[in-house]
C-alpha cells in the first residue's frame, strides 16, 4: 500500500481591493513575472494566470482586478471578471493586508468577503503586507479578526515582498484542491500569449512614468509580432503596438516634447520584454484616440478586457 500523497491540481482565484498585493503575490509565488506590477491602483484589468507547478501539487493562480467601483465600462468590465473568477475556481485566495493597530473591516473589505463566499471552492484568506507592520503584536488582531468569518478555510499572515509565510500559504492552498492530474503541461508557468504580455509590459511603463488620470485611460495593442527565433533568424523579435489614448491631449502627454516620453516608455518596455523572451526586441509604438473608449462596451472587448480574460483577446 503506497504512502505517497494524491496529486492534487486546481484554479485558484485571488481576489481583493485594489492595490493589496496581489499580482506581486503571483510572482513572488512563480519566480517570474507573469503580471505587471506599479504603485497604482487598478494596475490589473484582466484575469491573469500564472502556473505554479509542486511535485505533489499544481496550482493556477488567476490574478484578478481589484474590486471598484461600477462608475464605467471598464471598471464594470473588471469587476465582473473578479467575480467570475471567484465562483468558476476550486479554491479562492482572499489578499488582504493589515493597516495599522486598530482591526476593523471596511466596507469594502466586506464586499470582497462577500464576493469570495458566493464561489464553490474553499477561501484562504492571505493577511498581506506584514512587513510593513511597526510591530508584530499589531497582526494577532487583524488574525483573530478575520478568524470569526465564517467560511474561511486558513488565515495565513504574509509578505509578498519579502517571501515571509508564502510555503505555509501554497500548503493551506494545495490542501483545498480536489485530487486531479495536472491541468496544464508541468513546464508552463502561465497560459498567457507572448503578444499580450508584451502589450502589458508596455501598460505597465505608461502606469510608471505618466500621471493622473492619463495611464488609466491608456490601452495597448500589439498589432505585429515577428519572432525570427522561429523562423531561423538571428533572434530578433519585432514588435509593432499602438497605445490608445482617450483624448488628443493625453496623446501629447504619452508622446512627450519631441517624442521624450514615447521614446522613455518604449525603451523600459523593451528591455522587460527582452527579459521575457530571452532575446534581443525591436519594439515600435504610435499613440492613437479612441475617444472615451473606457466607457465604451464595445472598444473594452476590443481592447481584450472583457469578462472573457485577457490573452487570446489580442
């Protein structure tokens, strides 16, 4: 009679508010960049799926946008991919994060509670961000908080940053997985399509280097992708992408006094891509108006930020 553990694979959804930490808690768990990460809220406008493959366990991490406010086309377009994610997936991953001594649950952190508990699967709620604490005694109340929800399978206390409490976290996320062979080819660590994680790298430089409201009204196409790494070439990529823009002043903006900005944007992307792919990209942007496109059905499913997920959008 064997002793070995079952196999056990799944799609794990992680959900949350904006900007507690969940895409650089994918990475940080893969050790790749699968979904770009900035400062700014709403980084994530699509389901992003990063595979993290264990010999006892394979893991699909579905990164989701942060729960906002319905108020356009694109912010209801991401938050009905949240919450898709949450009730599709065998296990949903709750990241949240500790602000300050005093525990209390905001409203909003009740709606992604809420969101969570309408799913199937088992909920491991992630307490993010401990790092940052002044001191350790200021998580017990946050833990002991979040224990009285009902429906939550763990509490694990985390950093995405540093690494802390991350092989506790992916044991209490395999032990909610049904048994199952492995869903995906156990050399992937994401599904998602070159062109599009390049079209994210170049999103998430405008996110860096622009401010206000323009990055938030920006969408990036790749329109040609020539990979000569296939083709027996030299292994040059060529990369020809538009970013779009919702009006002729923020179009300025993004090119910048004598193509500046453009030129800085351009340059940051490629060298993430670069790293992506292994070799060396040749990337050309323009900057397009698609006026108001954000509150737009059509031009948001054009852009690949429908409910319908990201890559194959493109």
């Amino acid at each position: 009679m064997s002793d070995a553990k079952p196999f056990r694979a799944g799609f794990v959804a992680l959900v949350g508010r904006p900007n507690v930490g969940k895409s650089t808690l994918v990475n940080a768990l893969l050790g790749a960049k699968v979904a770009i990460v900035t400062p700014k809220p709403q980084t994530t406008r699509t389901r992003i799926q990063g595979i993290l493959n264990r010999d006892d366990a394979q893991l699909i991490l579905v990164d989701t946008p942060g729960l906002v406010v319905r108020d356009t086309a694109l912010r209801r377009s991401m938050r009905r991919i949240a919450s898709l994610a949450a009730m599709d997936a065998d296990a949903v991953l709750v990241v949240a994060e500790c602000r300050g001594e005093h525990a209390k649950l905001s409203d909003a952190d009740h709606e992604v509670l809420v969101e969570a508990k309408k799913g199937r699967g088992k909920i491991v709620l992630a307490l993010n961000k401990i790092d940052a604490l002044p001191r350790k005694e200021s998580l017990l109340p946050w833990i002991e908080l979040y224990r009285q929800e009902q429906q939550l399978a763990a509490v694990v206390p985390i950093s995405a940053r540093t690494g802390d409490g991350l092989e506790q976290l992916v044991t209490e996320l395999v032990a909610t997985l049904p048994e199952s062979p492995a869903l995906f080819p156990t050399d992937l660590h994401t599904d998602q399509a070159e062109r599009f994680l390049a079209a994210e790298f170049v999103r998430e430089q405008l996110l860096l280097h622009l401010h206000e409201e323009v990055p938030h009204g920006t969408a990036v196409v790749i329109e040609t992708f020539e990979d000569e790494r296939r083709e027996g070439g030299a292994g040059l990529c060529r990369l020809e992408g538009r970013i779009y823009v919702e009006r002729e002043s923020q179009r300025g903006i993004v090119v910048g006094k004598k193509g500046s900005m453009i030129k800085a944007i351009s340059q940051a992307a490629r060298h993430e891509i670069e790293v992506m792919l292994g070799s060396k990209v040749y990337l050309r942007l323009e900057v397009h108006v698609a006026r108001d496109w954000t509150d737009n059905e059509q031009a948001v499913r054009r852009f690949g930020y429908g409910p319908e997920g990201g890559g194959d959008a493109w």
